[in-house]
C-alpha cells in the first residue's frame, strides 16, 4: 500500500472504531507513517479474495482491543502461505538449458501467486471419460507391473505363478491366496517339496509348480463361501 492507500484505510477503520481517530495533526502525521512503514508490502486489495479493509472489519467485529497494523498482517501471511501451500510451479517457457532465465520465471510466478495478482496452478484432475479403443490395450499393459508378452516369456522360468495366473484366469479359486498346511508355505507363496529326513523332521527343499492337494481343496472351500459371506 501507498501512503494514499494506508490514508483511506485508517479512514475506514476510523468509521467503524473511533478510538483509531487521531485528531491532533502531527499524532495523525505519525499513525500514516507508522502504518505505511509497517503495511507498506501489503496491498489494499487483489483480484484474487484479499481485502485489506476486510481483515480490518473481520478483527474489529471480533476483537475487544483496538487495531494494530499486525493486525493487517498476520491475515495477509496466512492468505499467502495459503495460496502458495495449493500452487504447483507450471513448466517455464523459458529455455531450460538458461538457468537463469528457467529460476526467474518461476520466481516471478511465485511472487505473482503469493501477492495475489495470479490464482494458483493446481493439478488438474483426471477427467473421467472414454477411452480411445487404440489406447486401451497399452493403458492396460502400463497399469500392470509386468506387460502381458514379458509375463507370458518368463511363465517358463516362473512355474508355479503361471500356474496360479492360468487357474485364476480360468475362474478356478487361488490356490497362493491360502496356506499351505502341509508345508507350512505362507500366501503367496509357491508350495516346496517336503521330505521327512531320518531324524524325522521334516525339511522344505525345491519350490513346487503345482500346490499340495491339501492347499487346493481348503482354496476351493474358502472361494466356494464366498459369493455366501457377500
């Protein structure tokens, strides 16, 4: 704010608290200058939802104690850290390989959000939509962690998940989705080849392709309950 402006706002506050008022020249000379120097990086208003003499109504209709210039100025830092806390710095135009050029445009985007002559960018929101048929094929594949033709190469190396796949595929129950009591193999995992050794304990050694049947069978009765329990 000029001096003109801080001028017209002590005017406004005078009107709705007189005890602002200064009547005597030289006090009224000192309170322009006091609240120039302290509200002088503040503006009277932006385009975008500040208002000075809004603040100034907001703290007198609320507050017992008579207006301080702080009182101006702690509502416009949070009115700027606001608008820069929901800004995302957009692209420069300038040439990215000019640092300098690069730096001071987003600086003076930045400043242009925080004093409140520029709304801040966001985000856009994916707007829901259909979906070009050519797209969809390869939206598919990117949303998975491994694309369908490098699944179906590496099925030889990976028996026992492309088994499951298959099953799940083919609307059978998922037999990794229990575990194993036989070999104690947790979900998710593949079922191991258990051999009891001579002292008698029983010992996991090579990952299996295929479950043990007791897996299978308590598979089948858990997804068998399903459409029940829903």
């Amino acid at each position: 704010m000029d001096r003109r402006e801080v001028a017209a706002l002590l005017a406004y506050i005078g009107r709705l608290d007189p005890r602002t008022i200064r009547t005597d020249t030289g006090e009224a000379r000192d309170q322009l200058a006091q609240w120039h120097e302290l509200l002088g990086d503040v503006p009277l208003a932006t385009p975008h939802g500040w208002d000075a003499r809004f603040a100034a109504r907001q703290h007198i209709r609320i507050s017992p104690y008579q207006i301080l210039p702080a009182d101006i100025a702690r509502p416009w830092e949070s009115y700027r850290r606001d608008r820069l806390q929901r800004h995302t710095d957009p692209t420069p135009t300038a040439d990215p390989d000019d640092q300098a050029a690069w730096t001071a445009e987003l600086v003076r985007t930045r400043h242009a959000v925080a004093s409140g002559a520029t709304a801040p960018t966001t985000y856009r929101q994916i707007a829901s939509g259909q979906v070009d048929p050519d797209l969809e094929p390869h939206l598919k594949s990117i949303g998975r962690y491994i694309p369908d033709h490098v699944r179906a190469d590496l099925a030889p190396y990976r028996p026992a998940r492309a088994a499951r796949e298959a099953a799940v595929a083919q609307g059978q129950p998922d037999f990794l989705s229990v575990r194993c009591e036989w070999c104690h193999a947790a979900v998710g995992e593949p079922c191991r080849r258990r051999r009891v050794s001579p002292d008698g304990y029983a010992h996991g050694t090579a990952p299996r392709a295929t479950p043990h049947p007791g897996r299978v069978d308590l598979a089948a009765a858990q997804h068998a309950q399903q459409p029940a329990m829903a």
